[in-house]
C-alpha cells in the first residue's frame, strides 16, 4: 500500500499535465514513484522530460487536502502505483493514471463487461438479464457502463442474485448519469464497485463515455455486445477489446450490422445464439485468458 504523499503526486502531476493521461501514467509506473517524478520531472532513463523541475511542494501539499477530502467523503484514489490497481487494466494502452472508486476493491480479474444499446429490444433485455445473471451465479463479475437500456438491465439482473457487478462510468464519482440511474449508481457502490478515471465533479462528455469504454474492456477479459449501432459505445468497446486482445462475444442478432459482420470474422470474437453458449466458451477460454495474465 503506497503512503498518501505518492497518490497527491500522481494527482498533482495529472493537474499539471504536459502529456497524455496515458502517457503520464507510464511514465509513473516507469519511474516507480509520482513524489520523484514530481521532484526531477525526468522520465527513468534520465531524458525526454514531460514535466518541468520546479517546486512543487505547494502543489503537492494541495493534492495531498485533496486527497484526504475524497477519502473522507468516501472516494478511494487508485492509483497506478498501488498493488491493487486493476491488474487487467495495467495490461492495456489506454491506462489511466487513477481511478476514483466507491465500492468494494477486490481482485476482478475474472470479470466480463456485458454492453448495449441505449433503446434496447424486449429480446435484447432477456439476453443481457440472461447472460448477466448465469455469470454472476458463476462467480463472475459482471461489467457494464450504467447507461439505460442493456447496461441497466445488467447491472440489475447481477445484484437480484446477489453477484458482484463493476459499474465504469464516463462521469465523476460526484454526478450520475442518467439522473434517473442514481439509485442504480448508490446500491452498486454499496453491494459493489462504481469506478471512475474522471474528476469526481467532471460532466459527461463526447470523449468521456469513449474513454470509458476503453477502460471497461481493459478492466475485462471479454466483452458480450448485446444490441448495438455503428456509432454506439458498445460498438466502439468491441473494437477496443479486440485491440487489446480480450475475448469479444456478439449476439447473432448483430449480423444484420455490416460492423458485426465485419468483427464476426477476426479472431478472437464468437458469435453466440443465447446464454448458454457465452458459458460454454467462457468456461473454455477461462483456464487459457487466466494463465497469460498471470505470465504478462
């Protein structure tokens, strides 16, 4: 566990910018340390600098309060130094430096994001319900994103078994979005995990719910894609899970989408009928998936 002064680096060294917040989380994980990056501004080879040398022990004293305000107000910083950053996500480019968390951090290696449509079927909800539920009887954690539509169906069907869902969404801890998901938002972080990359005061985005997308397919090894359009976030996480070598499922419903067509064909996806055979070849993928982490 990394002490309070390590986390207000990574917090002050995000406020400062001078890069991508991927890039800046590399370089802290290359460093080994945001207080020392923060002090000599270099990267670990000593060249390529992205923040400048000055002091910093005013900013630094103020992203400590800061820190100490979100604990108190029931915020958990992770960080990319912590040991219990999430192990899939390190695995991936898009590695936010932090996530603010409310819930239950535990190790979710064995999860699955479970993602649709906004305005979803009456057939699209019964398979995200179905799918969501047999995964959590299964000991599976379930992802989605909080949205309307698949994702609330998703979330709901896992917390009336009494599984474990993670809720990422593309907003600060502080907001909730749809307003009209906000008990949705307290009875995860209560019964699970609510994450977020963002400021805990940032409003919904174009970019944020992209950049959330990104973050719930590294978070998982597989992503089931229920309904979804050409410029859907569900859509856009297909894409990304296959980048980043994760397991894509897709409803055979899809393939009337010129997109699904495309995807059906690369490696690594599946296309599955019902439930049943999202289990099927989850339980076959499992043994295989767990053991590269274990040796990334």
């Amino acid at each position: 566990m990394i002490g309070i002064e390590e986390r207000a680096a990574v917090v002050a060294l995000v406020r400062r910018g001078g890069g991508s917040w991927p890039e800046i989380a590399d370089q802290i994980a290359g460093k080994g340390s945001a207080a020392a990056l923060l002090r000599d501004g270099l990267d670990e080879a000593g060249q390529g600098a992205l923040f400048e040398i000055r002091d910093n022990s005013a900013e630094l004293a103020e992203a400590i309060d800061e820190v100490q305000a979100w604990h108190d107000e029931g915020m958990r910083l992770l960080t990319v130094l912590d040991p219990d950053y999430p192990l899939n996500l390190r695995l991936v480019r898009e590695q936010p430096p932090f996530l603010f968390a409310r819930g239950k951090v535990i190790d979710d290696e064995l999860s699955v994001a479970v993602v649709g449509t906004r305005q979803p079927s009456e057939r699209g909800i019964r398979h995200a319900t179905e799918i969501a539920r047999g995964l959590a009887e299964r000991g599976v954690t379930v992802a989605s994103g909080l949205a309307q539509g698949i994702d609330t169906a998703a979330h709901r069907a896992v917390l009336e078994v009494g599984g474990r869902t993670v809720a990422v969404i593309g907003t600060g801890l502080r907001r909730s979005y749809p307003a009209q998901n906000a008990w949705l938002q307290r009875k995860i972080s209560e019964d699970g995990l609510v994450l977020s990359q963002f400021w805990p005061d940032a409003p919904p985005t174009k970019t944020s719910f992209p950049m959330r997308n990104a973050v719930m397919s590294g978070y998982c090894l597989a992503t089931v894609v229920i309904e979804a359009l050409e410029k859907s976030g569900a859509r856009m996480q297909a894409r990304l899970a296959l980048e980043h070598g994760r397991h894509v499922f897709l409803m055979r419903s899809l393939l009337e989408h010129e997109w699904a067509r495309n995807y059906a064909g690369r490696p690594n996806t599946t296309v599955v009928d019902d439930a049943q055979q999202v289990f099927d070849e989850l339980d076959r993928l499992r043994p295989v998936v767990l053991d590269e982490l274990t040796w990334a």
